[in-house]
DNA sequence: CCTATAGCCTGACGGC
DNA sequence: TGCCGTCAGGCTATAG
C-alpha cells in the first residue's frame, strides 16, 4: 500500500485522530519491528507523554513525542494506520498498539513485517543516514533540481524513480503510474530522454502525487486517465483499451500500455 | 555506477 | 481437498 501519497494520508489520519491525547498503554506486539531500541525504552518514551505534531519524508512517517524526540513509522508493503474504540475492532495484524487516556487506540496494523518502527531523535539526522533523497513533494525539488539529478545517470528510468536516495516517496505502482501519463516505457534509458522529457517526468510526477494525495489515495477514486486501477492481470489500457503488458525491472512487475509508452526499447 | 537476484515476512491465488 | 509454486504498492545485501 504505502507509497508517498498512502504514507501522507496517513500522516493526515494520525494529525486528526491521534494528537494531544495522553498515552496511557503501549503494547508491541510483534518486537521484530522495533528497530534499535528495546521495548521498555519505547513504553518509558511514549508511556504518560502524548503526539504533539506530524512529519513525512517521503513513504517514513515521523510522530513528534512532547518533551521528547519522534516516533518513526514506516509501513513496509502492507502497513496501515487504524483508530477506534472497542478492542473487538482491533485489526488482525495489529503489530503495535496505543491506548490514549480517552479510551481510543491507535493501531500500527501490518500483515507482513516489512516495516519498522524506530525511535528518533533528530528527523534530518534520520534522513542523512539513511541517505535518503529529496521528498517527491517538497517545494525544494524543483524542475532544475530534478533534472540535475537524473542527467548523466546510466541507469533506465524507472528504477531510478524508485530510487530512495534521488527522490523519496515513489515506489512501484506510482512509478508506473508517472511513466503511462508522460508515454514514456519503463525500460527506457536515461540517456536517452531529453531534458525536455525529464521536465515532464518531473511536473507529471508532482502532479500524480498530488493528485492521488487529493483522492486518498484511492485507485478507484482517481481520474478514468489513470492506469492505476488497471494495474492487474488482464487490465486494459484506459486510454486506448489495448490489454496492458508486464515487464521486470529490477525484480518489480511494470504495467504499460505499447501503445502508449512504445515497446521495449 | 548499475542490474538482477535472493531474502526478509505472510497470505492469496491458480494449477495439478 | 491438499500441496506447491508464484506473486505482492518495500528495502537491503550480494554478485557480476
């Protein structure tokens, strides 16, 4: 599920839910997740304090603890947020569990333990050493910036948007997503796109982000433009209704349409 | 620098 | 029905 805009709906769910409550209990129920701290450091950490504000680099969510430092979430393949009430709600792969003083809960649910969950004390140190690029979103990531980054790369084009450490937040389905919009196959090499090319890459980029981001990032919410929802097996192009291809990039499944994007190069 | 591969983890689905 | 392989919206380590 979670790629930048998941992520930022997330982080927009947690803002309205989960702020200015006391943390009355902690449970983590699968450890495997707690990255570099044990159990009683996260309980002394979070236990009696409570969410003061949110942030989000790219698919890493980071919960800022009053009179402490940052919760870091980061959901891996199947990691979801979940809020309620009665325990009978709780969901069925609740790996970390919050209880706040006004008897809500705040659920870290993940069927496959792909995430991590970390304590921070300094969010721009976490970025630096996990090296992670620039934010997909961020008004710093501008046309120039962009272009720069990918000019002179040898690689093809669609690894090189999943790559965390050029821009944060793009991952498999709004890669393909980014490339459908602009025509451009997935394969095709760097070099071999003008900057004029790269310039769209760039502004369609922003633009399916923003608008997946609009649309809670729910597939069948999005424009009938949109490649996304098609994104299965026997899924047709929404375009010109010509039945969508596979190919592997770098062990992930593209989706493209040949009419659109060419065939492989 | 770049790509493919395997592995981590768990469940769903298709084929025999 | 049962078993097996494959695949899945992430990421890393490893080899070529």
């Amino acid at each position: 599920m979670p790629e930048l805009p998941d992520v930022e709906v997330f982080r927009r769910y947690l803002q309205a839910t989960s702020l200015h409550k006391r943390i009355a209990e902690v449970e983590l129920r699968s450890p495997e997740i707690l990255v570099d701290a044990s159990v009683q450091d996260l309980k002394a950490t979070l236990c009696g304090r409570s969410f003061e504000s949110t942030s989000r680099h790219g698919k890493h969510l980071f919960v800022k603890v009053k009179d402490d430092g940052w919760l870091m979430l980061h959901f891996g393949m199947t990691g979801q947020l979940k809020y309620f009430k009665e325990l009978q709600k709780d969901p069925e792969y609740d790996r970390l569990l919050i209880s706040f003083g006004n008897g809500y809960h705040l659920a870290y649910d993940a069927m496959r333990k792909l995430g991590e969950v970390q304590l921070v004390d300094d969010v721009e140190q976490f970025i630096a050493d996990h090296e992670l690029g620039p934010d997909a979103l961020s008004p710093d990531l501008n046309a120039d910036t962009f272009v720069d980054k990918f000019a002179g790369r040898r690689g093809m084009i669609k690894p090189a948007l999943m790559n965390q450490r050029i821009i944060a937040g793009v991952g498999n389905v709004y890669s393909d997503e980014i490339l459908f919009q602009v025509g451009i196959h997935p394969r095709t090499k760097i070099n071999d796109l003008d900057r004029s090319q790269l310039d769209e890459i760039y502004q369609t980029m922003k633009e399916v982000l923003r608008t997946a981001i609009e649309k809670q990032a729910d597939p069948e919410r999005f424009p009938d433009s949109y490649i996304t929802e098609q994104r299965q097996k026997d899924g047709r192009c929404p375009v010109c209704g010509e039945r969508l291809q596979t190919v592997k990039v770098s062990g992930r499944t593209a989706y493209y349409c040949p009419n659109q994007q060419g065939d492989e190069p």
